[in-house]
C-alpha cells in the first residue's frame, strides 16, 4: 500500500462545484479527509452528502475544481490505479443472482488482474483475510441473495476489503439495517480505522450514531459544508437546529462521553377533545331522569 503523507491528506477536493444538469449541487467546496480514522458526513436530504461522496470517489465528474489523490488529479489516474488505493461501496448494491459470497469478495482483486497477471495465490490469501475481517468466511460459499441484510452488507465490505486500499467511501451503509445490525456494523467500521489505519469516509442519516462512532463529523447544507470538527466541537443543539431545523437537547451518554441529541416535542397544535363525561356521573345523569317523560293529559 502507499504510504501516507505526513504533511497533508491522501484525499481532498478543492473548490469543488457539481451538478446534474442545470442544478448546481455543490459550489466550490473545500473539503480533506483526515487520514487513519473515520469521517461521517451529515445533513438533511439534498444537502449534497452523497454527492460530495461520489465526487471524491471520481464517479461524478466535478464542473470545476479538483479532486487529488495523494497529490495528483484523480481524473487523470488510470482507474485500476484508483481503485488499488480508494475502495468505494454505493447505496443499496446487489449482486447477481446465485453469486456466492466468496465470488463476490473475489471481485475487489479486479484493480490487480491483467492480461500478464492471473489469479493467484495472493488474491486468494486477500479474499479470505477480507471475509474473515468482515466475518463472513461462514457464507462463503453461500448465494449472496440468500442471505439476511446486514450480513450481505458486511460481505460488500469485505469486497471493499479485498482491494488492500487504504482509503474506504461508503454511501449510507447502514440503510434499512435494524438498529444491532447497524451497531455492529459501525464497530466494524470503527475497527478498521483504529485498529487497521484505515481511512473512512461515512453518509450516515442517524445523528445519535454518527456522534457516536465519528472521529470527526461534517455537516452539510444547500451543497456546502457548514460544520466540521469533533463531535464534541460539531454536536451541539445549535447546529442542529440551523442544518436539521431540529429543536433537540444534547447531553452526554454517561459510559462514553459521547454528545446525544434528544428531540424536543412541540406544544400540541390541535385543541383537546372535551373530556368524556365519566361512568359515575352518566350512571347519575341517567338515574336523576325518568326513562319515559309523562306525557300531557287533561283534568277532568
């Protein structure tokens, strides 16, 4: 793998603008990402998470500005030559049907193949360290297709894995995942940082998460970049009322330290219904009046 840098970041953009047609998305955003630890990026739908995201990973091509990868433009590497150093996971990927698991990791040693250069014993040696770190090595030879959610999202990761990069973008990995599901999955990702060097970039939607297992937070509003720090610097109630428009008391989370956002309800807007008469005071009502009202008659 490349060695990194001890003077700036392996993956910036500079004075990024991008757009799909005639909407402009990002204007000239400025954004690095800190090496050996994991980056997630916030903000409300539009904000332009995901694109940001792609722009760094060179599968949008910004209008303006640059995206450099260890110093040179990404848009003039080859691509085998990114994707040995960036390894990028995008929403919701799916397999074809019947792939198993092991063929499935198998396609991260595609930046290695080549004419001169067949599989061997290397890449097989990468497959299975990646389904072991993932810990999928149980499915291997299992359909894709048949497996639950987040366990075909763990074996998308070990694909990543089996790249050997040192730079990981992941685009709402967590979607659609239960809550332990989620959970494990970012002590994953967490370990992957702290305890591999590895480099990640994060969209994430849940903000209690995010806080949670962040290194460092992003957030982001109408295509620009509004925050970024530590959680604790980022994390405030302030801020996410002016990027969520969210009123929410932040706290700390005792074992951790870590910021926690619980959100305020709002003073009901809708009048009470009158309050029902009660069984006591119906039995009352219904026992002071006659069951048939005397009817009008004459004297004689």
């Amino acid at each position: 793998m490349p060695s990194k840098s001890a003077s700036s970041t392996r993956l910036r953009g500079d004075a990024l603008s991008v757009g799909y047609e005639d909407r402009v998305v990002l204007a000239e955003v400025d954004f690095s990402l800190p090496d050996g630890s994991m980056t997630v990026l916030l903000g409300p739908n539009g904000s332009g998470k995901s694109t940001l995201l792609k722009t760094l990973a060179r599968t949008l091509a910004p209008r303006s500005g640059k995206v450099l990868l260890d110093g040179s433009d990404i848009h003039r590497q080859p691509t085998k030559t990114v994707a040995q150093h960036l390894g990028i996971l995008p929403q919701s990927p799916s397999a074809p049907d019947g792939l198993t698991v092991r063929e499935l990791v198998g396609l991260g040693r595609f930046p290695y193949q080549s004419l001169m250069r067949q599989w061997s014993r290397r890449d097989e040696a990468a497959v299975d360290e990646a389904m072991a770190v993932a810990d999928v090595t149980q499915f291997a030879d299992r359909p894709v297709d048949a497996l639950s959610g987040g366990q075909r999202q763990r074996c998308w990761i070990a694909m990543v894995l089996a790249q050997e990069t040192d730079l990981l973008l992941l685009d709402e990995p967590t979607t659609f995942l239960d809550l332990k599901v989620q959970v494990d999955l970012l002590e994953l990702l967490v370990s992957l940082a702290h305890e591999r060097g590895r480099t990640l970039l994060v969209v994430l939607h849940d903000l209690n998460l995010a806080a949670a297992y962040a290194d460092r937070l992003v957030m982001m509003k109408d295509g620009k970049i509004v925050h970024n720090g530590s959680p604790d610097e980022v994390f405030t109630a302030a801020n996410l009322k002016q990027v969520f428009d969210l009123d929410a008391h932040v706290m700390r989370e005792p074992s951790s330290a870590r910021p926690v956002c619980v959100p305020l309800r709002r003073p009901a807007r809708l009048s009470p219904h009158p309050a029902a008469p009660s069984s006591a005071q119906s039995s009352a009502q219904s026992s002071a009046e006659p069951l048939e009202k005397p009817s009008a008659m004459s004297t004689p």
